[in-house]
C-alpha cells in the first residue's frame, strides 16, 4: 500500500514538473514569435524605404 502511495506521489510530481516545463516553453515561444515579428517589421520597413516607399519611422 505504501508502495502504491509513492508511486502516485512521483506520478504527482512529475505531472507538475512537466506542466511547469509546458509553460516556460511556451513562454518562451511566443517571446520568439515577438522577436521575430519585430525583426520581421524592420527588414520589411528598410526594404519598402529602399524602393522608394515611405520612410521607416513612418512605417513603424
């Protein structure tokens, strides 16, 4: 009985451990998505200012 116990304790524990990791990665993604979506608007800007269109502080 107490074997079973400890057993579902670890499961216990394991679950909020990867729960825990779930989150911070998803964190982290969409700090990714956020930086690639800034990175994304500047070359976009600087190209558009290249060919001619508005210039990048209007852009942005």
């Amino acid at each position: 009985m107490i074997g079973i116990a400890l057993v579902l304790a670890d499961l216990a524990d394991i679950r909020a451990e990867m729960r825990q990791d779930l989150a911070a990665l998803g964190d982290e993604l969409a700090g990714l998505r956020r930086h690639m979506d800034d990175r994304f608007a500047a070359i976009q800007s600087k190209r558009l200012h290249k060919l001619g269109g508005l210039p990048p502080e209007v852009i942005n």
